[in-house]
C-alpha cells in the first residue's frame, strides 16, 4: 500500500469510536454537573502564543511541536496543550467582563513530536477544565474534585490524587537558590539534561525521570517546606476544603512547574495501571499566565488528561467503555416487488427514531437473513410480494425465533417507544 498513517498518529476504527462517544460523553456529562461550558479554538495558533504560554525552555516548545510558517509568513504551530489557546481566546473575546468566574471545558486533539509510546502518541487528545478569575483554594478544590468525579464516574479504580504547592513570585526565588545551592554538591552526577536545567529552570530536577536523579535529590529541599505565609495559608486551606468533600489526596513534594507564571497549587492524578507513564491528570494555578501573554493579571486553575490514558487504564482494568451501534431492526426483502417497499419502511422508521437497517445490495433473502444474524439485530422484518397484497408484514424475534404477522400501519407503533410521536407514509 503506498499511504500509511503518520508514525504516531493512530485511526480510530469503527468498531472501537463507540468506546470514545462513552468516555466523552460521561465526560460532558460531568462537566455539565459542574457548570462548565464546552470552548473549541482553532487547531493552529500563532506559534509566540505557545513560545511565551508554555515557555521557551520547555522540552515541548523547544523540541515537540509541529511549527511551519503559512504563505503570509506567520509561523504557525499545532496546538500541543489547550491552556494557552483558551487564554487567548478569553483575552480576545473579553469573557472576564461576561461574567467573574469562567468556567469552561475542551476535548480535543494535540500535537507533539515525541516519541510514541503507550497511552502517548503525536496526535493524542485530551479533555480538560479551566476556571479563569478566582483564587480562593475553593476553585482550586472544584478543579481537583471534578477531575477526579470523571474518573470516578467511569469507575476508574486504584488513582491517586498528589498535590503540592510550588508557592509563588514571592517565596519561590529564594527557594530556588536553596535548591540550586543544594544539587550543586552532585552537579557532576546528575543526567546531562537536568545539569542543563540547573541554572533556568532547577525545579524540574526534582520531577526527572531519570532514576540516578532521583536517587541524588531523595534529601533535596521542598518548595512546601519554604513558602510564604499567603501560600501557606492557600495550600492548608485547600487540604482542608478536600477533606471537607471527602476526597483523598496525599502530599507529594516533588510535584512541581517550572514555568514562573504557576503559583501555588499543583496536582496531578495519577494510576500505576500505566506503568512508568503513571500520570492520569496533571493540573494547578497558574495565576501569571494571563499577564505573560498580554492581559492583566488575573487568577486561574485548570487541568488537562489524556484520552489515550484513560481508555488504557479502563481496557486494563476491564471496565465498561459501552457498546457498539447496532440497528434494533433490519428489514429483508423476500423479492423484488419487496425491495423498493422495504427501503420506504426504513426510512418510516428512522424518522421516528427506530434504527434500522435495510439491504441494498440486492442479495438474497438467504445472504439477508445472514446479515441481520452478523449485525445482531433484535427483529427481522420481512417484506414480499405476498405480504404487500395482504397488507401485512412478518416480524422474527432473532433472540427466540418467533414469527408474528401484523398489519403495515402498525409497523412503526409495534417497535416505538409509548409517548413517541408516530410519522407514517401518509402523513410524511
């Protein structure tokens, strides 16, 4: 064959988007609980959007993302997270001056140029929330909890919530120098990418996947065990909100963002379902954010998961993820004085929402009856010449083979749900 998907990107066939339609749709369902309304933005966005929204220095603008320049010379990039793109979309579209709180939701596809793996492709999707406008720990406490009510929703068992506080512009720059002072005694020994870390970003050392790192920051000091008095505050509050709402979490200090605009809360959620690549959910507050890309300063918290990941852990765990469409009805044709009658009843059907399927490549009632029997259709209808003098049609329960006849004009009553509205032929 002389086309193939990219390496890393990945078809969703027919007979598995059913189990994506479940998942987002008990993912809309939550959101709505929540009061968070859907935003969709383009799929591309001018690519500073993201060099100053995610940072220059991070492994995603610097190494992942798919940047190409259009015919009118703006260099372009496809979306490798959502925050940024909705924040432009807020500032553009003034949504702070609607209301003091906006609360919206997304699923939609990403992109990054790493290497596939398991639950992480270089077209990969992700649902999310963010709430734009407020910073008590509350909103930051709604965040975790409807992350973590997705889950829970879907039955997702075994995660755990991890939170931290990586404080803010105030205590954060003379943590920074205590943890740089402290790697400096194992500078030699840590991975090539965490020396380059050192001096711009060291926050990240703690979060390296590198074991040897870990085991040279096992005694490093803590962001939570050296912030100011407001993040203190904001961070005991928050645990104290979780418990409130009967959500366990645990503490974990080596949960960090090594961008300046994140202050205060960060979380993730995580399952070891997924082996190394544990992370479910990762989210926080990002209060500068807005500032960094060109409007005031105003509060955020929000999360991003992976879509990918989540099916993995459920397909692993064995949980329901719905079942594949299928028509309740198929009506065969028993002879050619059947077909043409047969494709009108389908289509009486269909319009008072009854699925059906009928034949129209012409096979034999044989071939017919095999393919209601492959697509496990509930009833077979079948429609002939004979029938049609009579005014009647036959209907086979395919689960115990009974056959009834009934009259034409109560085809569409027999299968419809009581309280439904009934279209017929005559009053199309």
């Amino acid at each position: 064959m002389k086309f193939k998907s990219i390496k890393g990107t990945k078809d969703v066939l027919p007979d598995e988007s059913y189990r994506w339609q479940f998942v987002e749709q008990k993912i809309r369902s939550v959101m709505h609980t929540f009061s968070y309304h859907e935003i969709r933005t383009p799929v591309f966005e001018e690519t500073a959007l993201f060099a100053r929204g995610i940072g220059e220095l991070t492994d995603i603008v610097g190494k992942e993302m798919y940047t190409f320049q259009d015919r009118g010379g703006t260099m372009l990039t496809l979306k490798p997270e959502m925050t940024a793109a909705v924040m432009r979309s807020y500032l553009q579209h003034n949504l702070g001056e609607q209301k003091p709180l906006v609360k919206v939701y997304y699923i939609a596809p990403m992109f990054r140029q790493e290497k596939p793996q398991a639950g992480r492709l270089r077209q990969f999707h992700q649902f999310g929330a963010e709430a734009i406008g407020g910073s008590s720990p509350f909103v930051d406490a709604e965040i975790i909890a409807l992350s973590a009510e997705v889950y829970r929703v879907l039955g997702v068992k075994n995660f755990q919530i991890k939170i931290n506080s990586v404080g803010c512009i105030n205590c954060r720059p003379q943590y920074k120098e205590i943890l740089k002072k402290h790697l400096q005694n194992v500078f030699k020994e840590l991975s090539e990418e965490s020396k380059q870390r050192l001096e711009q970003n060291p926050l990240r050392i703690l979060d390296s996947k590198d074991e040897n790192d870990q085991k040279l920051t096992t005694d490093a000091p803590l962001m939570k065990d050296h912030l100011c008095k407001e993040c203190s505050e904001h961070f005991i509050e928050l645990q104290s909100i979780l418990r409130s709402l009967n959500i366990e979490f645990e503490i974990d200090g080596r949960i960090v963002r090594g961008l300046d605009y994140y202050t205060k809360t960060a979380y993730e959620i995580i399952s070891k379902d997924l082996g190394a690549q544990d992370a479910l959910v990762g989210g926080g507050r990002y209060d500068l954010l807005l500032k960094e890309i060109g409007g005031k300063q105003t509060p955020s918290v929000g999360f991003a998961a992976g879509i990918e990941r989540l099916l993995l852990t459920m397909e692993k765990q064995q949980i329901f993820t719905g079942e594949n469409i299928k028509p309740k009805v198929f009506i065969v044709s028993a002879d050619e004085e059947g077909r043409g009658y047969a494709v009108e009843q389908a289509m009486i059907l269909r319009r008072n929402n009854i699925p059906c399927e009928v034949d129209l490549l012409g096979r034999s009632l044989k071939s017919q009856m095999r393919e209601a029997d492959r697509q496990k259709v509930e009833f077979v209808i079948i429609i002939g010449g004979n029938e049609l003098q009579k005014g009647l049609v036959i209907i086979k329960n395919m689960k115990n083979g009974i056959q009834t006849s009934i009259g034409v004009k109560d085809l569409v009553s027999h299968f419809q749900e009581p309280g439904e509205n009934i279209e017929t032929r005559e009053n199309r």
